[in-house]
C-alpha cells in the first residue's frame, strides 16, 4: 500500500464542493462533516457506549461502498477499511475512545481517499492488494464487535451495581 498519497482529513473538508451532479459524493461529504466537524461520532460514543461507536463506524461504511462501486483500487479500500477500523477500534474504549474519536477524523480521511479516486488520480494495484483487502475486512469485523463487547460488559456492570 505504499503507493498511495498521504491523505491530511482537513483537505477533504476545505476544498470546495464537489459538482453538485456527483450527488453520492456531496452526500458522503455531508456525512463525513456531520460526524467529524460536528462531532457527531464522538457524542454518539459519549451518549452510548459501545452501540454509539458502533452506529458511527456504521455510517462510515457508506464512503467505502462508493469507492467499491466506483472500482477504486483495492490498496485504497483497504486503507479506507483500516481507517474505519482504527475509528471503531479506538472509539470503543469508554472515556479515552471519545477523546480518540474527537482527535482520528477517519470519516475526513476516508473522504479525501474517496475525493483523490473521483478526482482521477492514478493508482497502481498490486497482486497481494487481495490480501490487505482481506485483512482489512478481518480487522475491521473485530472493531466492530469490540463495541459490542464494551457495551454488553457496561450492561453487565450496571445490572451487577443495581444488584440484579
């Protein structure tokens, strides 16, 4: 994967607007606003442990279906994968994953990736792209359920404390 441009999460957000034909893209970057600007992924993981983490990481995944139907690069949704996969990873960890959350904007870098593809940049595929794309789904499938885990062991906690 060492063949992809560094992507800065703020250049996703300061660039003008996308032709507004490109409705998936102005869609995807109005998402991609709310939850990373706005803070709306790391409120959700405040409010709702766990389940708030996993709803975010969720709406994440709509960026990468893009780049998948557009035929973007494997190396690129695999790095798309990963970053949605750190932002779940780390948002599930009660108190510090909001701060993380608040710091990683994976839905900007997700963006930018998706922008870079849209734009036509090149990208040079590789045989074992098929193997970090697998990675990646792997990793990504066990962030997503350690929110599950974190919210089930808070559930517990809280059924144990009211003595239940």
């Amino acid at each position: 994967m060492g063949n992809l441009p560094r992507v800065d999460p703020k250049d996703a957000l300061e660039r003008p607007p996308p032709n507004d034909d490109d409705q998936a893209l102005v869609a995807a970057e109005t998402l991609a606003h709310w939850l990373d600007d706005r803070f709306l992924d790391p409120l959700l993981g405040l409010f709702l442990p766990g389940v708030g983490d996993l709803l975010g990481s969720a709406l994440g995944l709509y960026p990468i279906l893009l780049a998948w139907q557009r035929r973007a690069p494997k190396a690129l949704i695999a790095r798309m994968l990963l970053n949605l996969a750190a932002d779940a990873a780390g948002g599930s960890i009660p108190i510090l994953g909001d701060i993380w959350d608040f710091v990683f904007k994976a839905h900007a870098r997700n963006l930018a990736l998706l922008r870079s593809r849209s734009a036509g940049r090149a990208f040079r595929g590789h045989w074992s792209d098929n193997l970090v794309v697998a990675f990646a789904i792997v990793v990504l499938l066990a962030a997503f359920a350690l929110p599950v885990l974190v919210a089930v062991a808070l559930w517990h906690l809280v059924g144990q404390a009211l003595g239940r």
